[in-house]
C-alpha cells in the first residue's frame, strides 16, 4: 500500500473541512497554554503529579472498584456491571423498562459512543435525544464527533444551519447565536418531558463516592433536574483515589480543556436527589463499563487509562490538525485515539494497527497531556505489537527495508552506496524506487551529501 | 447478568494487576498545589470573589435594591423567587414585577429571571456554589435567563481546594463559574445555552 489509511482520507478532506479543524484545533491549543502558563509557575510539575493520581488509582482498582460500590450503595445509589458494549446498552435498556421510560435525555459521553448507546436504543424504541450543542447536531446529521471536546470542530455555521432548517428548526439562519438559541428552545422541553438522564462522568472518588460531572453548556445539569432517573455510564478508569485529587484534576481538566479555570458547571453527585429538593432523580443507577479496559489494564500500554478526555493531545497534533477526527476510524480520535482505539479493538486490532504510526513521535502530546502520558513510548510499543501481530495495516506505507539493512550491515558495501548515492539526484522520478517517489510527490529531495564527512576525516587525519 | 459480570470484571483486573511487581504510590502534595500562585488567598473574600466572577462573564451584585432595580432595567419583569427568601427581598421590588414562590414547569418559558440562595461561593475562580439543601428548586436556578444567587459573605471559599474539601453530605453540590455557554460553533462564544445567560451572585449582608 502506498500510502496510511489516514493519509489517504487526509488527502481527500475538503480545503474547508481541514481549514475548520487546524483553526479549532489550533484555538484550543492556544487558550490552553495561556490559562496554564499565566495561572501557574510550575504546570509541568502539576500535570506530572496528576498522572502520578491517576497511575495510583488504576493501579490499585482492585483495592477501588469494591470500595466505590460499596461508597454508591451506601449513599442510595444502584450498582451494575457490564462486560461489554452489548451488556452495558442492556442494562441501559432493562432499567427503563423497568420504569416503564421511553424518552431519555443524555449528556455528552464518550463513553456511551463506544458502546453505540443510541443507535442499540432506537432500534428497541427508545427515544434517545443529545442535547449537548456539538452532539445535538451530529445527532440530527447522522453524523460522528471529531474531537473528543469539541464534536463539531469539522463543521462550520451554513453547513449547521442548513441541517437545522432541514429539521424543522427555524428558516435558515447561520448566526451562533441564533442557532443557539434554537437549540435552547427546543432542547428544554424534551428536558422536562423525558423520563431518563443518562450521563457519563469525569471522575468517581473512592472514598466518598462522589461523581464529578462537568459541562459547559448547564446540559447535565438540566438532564438532572428534569428527570426522575439517573443512568450513569462509567468507565472503571475513572476512579480516583481521594476527594483531594479532583482539585488537582478539575484544574487542569478545564485548563487543559477549553483554557477556563474550571468549566462551568462542575457538579459533584453523590446519589438520588434529597428528600426536601423537589427537582431531580429519585433513582440513580451507576453503570461500570469494562469494554476492553481490563485487556488494557493488562497490557504494556495502561498508561493511557489515565486520559480524562481533555482533548489537548489533540488539538497540538500535526497529523490531527491535518487529518481532522474522522480519519481515525474510531470513537476516540488523535493521539489518546492512537492509542487507545487499537487497544479496545479486542480481536480488531490488526484492523487498527496502523493508527500507531500515524505520528511524527514528535512528543508534543505528551508534553501537553495533564496527566503526563507518554503517549510516543505507547506508539511505539504498539507499532512493535502490530507488527508481531503480523498485521497488514501495521506495515501499511513502509519502505522495504532489506536493501538498507544489507548496506547498514556491510561497511564497504555501505561505503559504495555513499560515494555513488548522487546518482539519485539525476534519476527521473519514474523511476526512483517507490519509497523516494512518494516523498517527492509533496517536496523535493535534498541534494545528495552522502560521503563528505569520510573526505573531511581523510583531509583531517592528513594535516 | 450483572452478579457474573460483576465477578469476570474484578477477576480480569486482579489477573491484570497481580503480576505488577511494585503498584503506584498514592503521592505526596499539600492541599493547595493547583492552587493560582499569584492568588492572595488572605485577600478580602467578597472583593476577590467579583473580580473574579466578572472574569468568567458573572456579575456581582450587592443588595436586592441594586438587583430589582437592574431587573426592571433590562425588562425582567417575570420570575421564580424562593418562598423563604422572598419576604426579605421582596420590599425592594415593585408592582410591576410578577414573582411566584412556587416554580411551575409548565411555565418554563414565562421565567425569566429566578432567585435561589447559594451554599457558597469560590473566590478563587468567582464560581458559585449550589447544593440541594440549599436551592430550593433546581429548575428555578437554571431554566430562567437570569438566573440570582443570593449569598452570604461567610459562605465564600477562598479556594478550588478549600471548597472541595468542604462539600460535605449534601448529595448534589455544582460549581456555576459564569453562565452557560459553547463554542460548539465554529469556536465562537455563545452564552445561555441550556441555563442561564446571565449569572448574578447577590450579597445580602
């Protein structure tokens, strides 16, 4: 193959599209390293103490998970445990039933897109509406998120008036504020109507059971005080040891995030509503998805279960910012995606093996990530399984090899090649060999060097 | 399903955690380490807290006299009140507003202001801080455009840390920094999505 698949869809994005997402991604990079670098002295040591919370907390879920749900039964709350996607859309699906529900409200969540939530609702007749902004329109466009934050950054404002208007949402309108204030009206009444909220959630302490639920739009917030059940669908990596933590990471989640010093609605959730307050749930329900995390967990790579979704990795990606959301494949995109995504493939994973090598290893991800992933060592840890796995995509766009290592091995065969290299200068680019071709496709070759330190060294050694 | 599921996925975590020959430490670090330096933490709590509350696009307010008379401004002329603070603020307001004390959810869309008190307050970022003991309506706090917490001086954290540690039992307690908002679209601003366009803290000494 000549090229990665991720080059092939980054070659064929609109001129629009990519301009939408370098300028989105590139504004989220830029009031990141403001908030951080004008609030803080030493934000490379808090992002190194983040992931050393984090670390702790996955490495020790055996000791966490049992505590948690005993933390959640204690304070009202009912626990459930899902395997896989489909055991966690049933339990989903079982505990409307049982309410007799058919209209659910839900929050952003990633990790209700993993498991195809909505669509598995649909199909058993369930009404399922996003209402946060960005989910709402992909929604009503049938179409994905592209960033894990911000899930329109591919879309700009006709192509979203357009869709409302198609939809019943007011005559074509393109002004923000317009589309936003459509979105308001419709979205509060299907708020109070429905009977389900189902939420995600940023972080679940250990020692209290608390869950920490942030937006920005007051979307989850609504969903809870709207509705008489609460469904939250939880990753088991979200777990944090203390209370203490989320002060740590609620900082540097909103910073990193979106660059504000905390996202707007920061809501720490402990059970079914009060007795005395007449708004919100009187049921919660808390779901602990595995999914492929526990194969992670096992893994070389579990690092990456540490990632709270901020999404700063990124917007700082070159191949992101070129390639956008969409040419990952999957639900989680970028770098985090990278990683992540072959790893919760399960028996896919030779299918993704070539979202690893869709980096310059630059390190620029790890460098921005609030709890200090080393996303590179994971890439290329998963590159070396790809291959071992003997995965086609794995190999997918890599020069044959065994030429270089017979002149690497061979010192005066390697010698040879460099006193004659120039030649390639003068081959037409017909005929280079396939590797010299595609890369002169875009630049061109540097004249050829080869040679001139062994003449400097002999000139050398000779005075 | 979910007693067998329950066992599988702890067993698998065991069977992934047992060969790591050394754990994770829990680390080290004071309270206040993601605390802004250059936040003077000793600062007066109210005066801190409105400048930073006007950071987040807030607005600070003080006495129910300066609230009404911003209300009647803007033509806010119809809202949501708690019943147990609307006695002490209700001199303030004339005959032209129409207050109710009992929030109607059929009504959603005739609020366009309502007034809850507030649990609290943090100087630190100019949030504020509702819990359900305190709010007597989650809706009345968010559905109106305007939405009114009413707060005490005491009540104000000087910090992000100071009032997690403070949470308590209350079993919901959000942080409101500024009103709700996106940048969903094309990046740019827009605020009062699904809550408040405009988020006043009032202090009533």
């Amino acid at each position: 193959m000549k090229y990665q698949q991720i080059d092939q869809f980054a070659a064929g994005l609109a001129r629009e599209k990519r301009a939408a997402v370098y300028d989105g991604s590139k504004a989220g990079y830029d009031s990141r390293y403001k908030a951080l670098f004008t609030h803080y002295t030493a934000p490379d040591e808090l992002r190194h103490l983040a992931g050393e919370i984090k670390q702790h907390a996955i490495e020790n879920l055996d000791t966490y998970l049992p505590q948690v749900e005993a933390k959640l039964q204690e304070n009202g709350a009912k626990v459930h445990w899902a395997a896989d996607a489909r055991e966690a859309c049933e339990a989903v699906l079982k505990i409307m039933r049982d309410r007799g529900a058919t209209k659910m409200v839900k929050a952003k969540t990633m990790v209700s897109e993993e498991i195809e939530l909505a669509h598995f609702l649909e199909k058993e007749g369930v009404e399922c509406l996003e209402t946060d902004l960005g989910e709402f329109i992909v929604q009503i466009d049938h179409d994905h998120p592209s960033h894990i934050v911000k899930p329109i950054i591919h879309k700009n404002r006709r192509e979203i008036a357009t869709s409302f208007e198609k939809n019943g949402l007011g005559e074509y309108n393109d002004d923000p504020g317009t589309i936003t204030r459509r979105a308001r009206q419709y979205l509060r009444h299907k708020y109070l109507a429905a009977d389900v909220a189902l939420t995600g959630a940023n972080f679940l302490s250990a020692e209290s059971g608390r869950m920490v639920l942030v937006t920005n739009e007051g979307n989850s917030r609504f969903c809870l005080a709207a509705t008489k059940v609460h469904i939250a669908l939880i990753g088991i990596e979200k777990i944090v040891a203390r209370d203490r933590d989320l002060a740590v990471l609620l900082n540097l989640l909103g910073r990193s995030g979106t660059g504000q010093q905390l996202t707007s609605y920061t809501e720490f959730i402990t059970g079914p509503k009060s007795a005395a307050q007449p708004d919100g749930p009187e049921e919660m329900h808390v779901i602990f998805v595995d999914n492929g995390r526990t194969d992670v967990l096992e893994s070389d790579c579990r690092e990456i279960l540490r990632c709270i979704r901020c999404g700063a990795c990124l917007n700082v990606c070159p191949v992101y910012r070129q390639a956008s959301g969409h040419a990952y494949r999957a639900v989680y995109p970028g770098p985090v995606g990278a990683v992540l995504s072959p790893l919760l493939a399960g028996k896919k994973f030779p299918e993704m093996a070539d979202l690893p090598k869709a980096s310059t290893l630059c390190g620029a991800c790890n460098e921005v990530c609030p709890v200090n992933i080393p996303i590179p060592d994971l890439l290329l840890r998963l590159r070396d399984k790809g291959k071992q796995a003997g995965s086609a995509a794995a190999s997918a766009a890599t020069p044959p090899m065994g030429g270089y290592a017979i002149l690497a091995t061979q010192p005066a065969a390697w010698k040879a090649a460099l006193s004659m290299g120039g030649i390639i200068n003068a081959v037409p680019t017909p005929l280079l060999p396939q590797a010299a071709k595609t890369w002169v496709e875009t630049r061109g070759l540097p004249p050829w060097r080869g040679g001139q330190f062994r003449k400097w060294m002999k000139q050398r050694k000779k005075s | 399903m979910s007693a067998s599921s329950r066992e599988a996925i702890l067993n698998r975590v065991r069977a992934a955690l047992t060969p790591l020959p050394r754990r994770a430490a829990y680390p080290e670090f004071g309270d206040n380490v993601a605390t802004m330096p250059a936040f003077d933490r000793e600062a007066d709590r109210w005066t801190a807290f409105s400048e930073r509350q006007k950071l987040v696009n807030g607005m600070p307010m003080v006495g129910a006299t300066a609230l009404a008379t911003w209300l009647r401004e803007n033509g806010h002329l119809r809202g949501y009140c708690d019943p147990t603070l609307w006695a002490e603020l209700a001199p303030a307001f004339g005959p032209e507003f129409s207050v109710s004390t009992d929030y109607d959810r059929a009504q959603v869309d005739e609020y366009a202001f309502g007034i809850t008190r507030a649990a609290g307050a943090i100087a630190e970022t100019g949030s504020i801080i509702l819990n359900d003991s305190t709010t007597s309506r989650r809706l009345g706090a968010l559905t109106p455009w305007v939405h009114a917490a009413v707060l005490r001086r005491e009540n104000i954290y000087s910090d992000v840390a100071a009032a997690i540690a403070a949470l308590g039992k209350d079993t919901n307690i959000i942080f409101c920094t500024g009103p709700s908002k996106t940048a969903d679209v094309e990046g740019i601003l827009i605020e009062g999505v699904h809550g408040p366009g405009v988020q006043i803290a009032l202090l009533i000494d």
